[in-house]
C-alpha cells in the first residue's frame, strides 16, 4: 500500500498550545527555522515559537531518549511506550520546562492519535495547554503510528503490537481498556485521508 500522507511542518489551524502567562505557541511555525517540531517514535525535536517567549528549544534528534537531566545538550522531549511524554525543553527567555509530570494523571502530556493532549510545566511562565476543543497541536497523522510520514502496512503491524503488547498507545478511545472499540477506530482512522 502507498503513503496517504502527512507533513509535520506545515503551518495548520491545529498547531498552537496556550499558556496563560505567555500566550499562544507555535507548534509549526515558518519563522525561517529549518526545523520547526518533529515527531519520532520515542521523542518529539525541533523548536516551537512564542511571540512573547522566543524560541522553545524541545531537544535534538536523540538515539535514546533523554535522561531527564536540565543542562548541557542531554535534554529533549521523549515519549515512553504508553504516548507519555517526559523529559525537558529549553527557552532561553523562560527556562526549563517539564513535560515530565505523572502526578497530573490524566491530563499528564501525552502523544495520542498524532496530536498532543495534557500539560506542561514551566517555572517561569506556569502552564502550558497542550489542547483544547478547538486549538491543539497535532504534529502527525492520527494513524501514522511508527512517525515515517506515510499511512501503511508498518503502522497497522506497531499498532497490532501494541495492541497485543496491551499499551496505552493502543487505546485509541482513551477510556481505559483496549477492545474491539481500539482496533475498530485505528481502522477507521487509518482509512481516512490526512494531510498536514
């Protein structure tokens, strides 16, 4: 089967995250940066813009996912195998911000479906809103499980795995248990046309 889609940088209605003390952040911005936010399958890299913050800094391109220490160049963005993520961006206007916070429980940042759901902490500027109703930030195609920009026979295979694997990426509806309910919305979403 061929690719059906998915760019990560395109600028979209769906790549903005507010923050209370800072406002709205870019998640695709076209601001003459190469690489604005990508998605692989254990971290999220680039960088995000805020008219009022500056360049959000969300790691470098990482052959394991980082070790959630704040200095130097070992910090980034991960993603465990259940779509939390955890680990540290860096602003040089607001400091370190955490996207490590399991206390927050269900509204702890997440990866799910291609978009970003929960919270993020940053001591200096307070919350940062991940999604909404109607502003989120989606960074891939809600199917495109493995992050190769391309809807195909290898995303439905990791989502079977996960699925037998009983992770929370499996869960397609968020409510708790992996069933018929899961598979059947991976497959429909997977049959969709999507375009980033």
């Amino acid at each position: 089967m061929g690719s059906l889609c998915c760019l990560h940088t395109s600028a979209n209605a769906q790549s903005f995250a507010w923050s209370e003390n800072a406002g709205w952040l870019n998640w695709s911005p076209s601001n003459g940066v190469e690489q604005g936010p990508q998605y692989q399958i254990d971290s999220i890299t680039g960088y995000v813009w805020g008219e009022n913050i500056g360049w959000l800094n969300l790691g470098h391109t990482l052959i394991v996912p980082p070790t959630n220490i704040q200095c130097g160049s070992d910090f980034g963005v991960g993603i465990d195998s259940d779509g939390f993520l955890f680990g540290y961006a860096w602003g040089e206007n607001i400091g370190w911000v955490n996207f490590d916070l399991p206390e927050l429980g269900e509204q702890q940042a997440r990866f799910f479906r291609g978009r970003l759901l929960g919270y993020a902490w940053a001591e200096n500027i307070g919350w940062i809103n991940l999604d909404d109703d109607e502003h989120f930030v989606q960074l891939a195609c809600p199917s495109d499980i493995n992050g190769d920009d391309q809807i195909n026979f290898f995303d439905v295979s990791m989502y079977l795995n996960q699925y037998s694997a009983g992770s929370l990426r499996a869960d397609w509806n968020l409510d708790g248990n992996l069933n018929f309910f899961d598979v059947s919305g991976f497959i429909f979403d997977f049959g969709q046309a999507c375009e980033l």
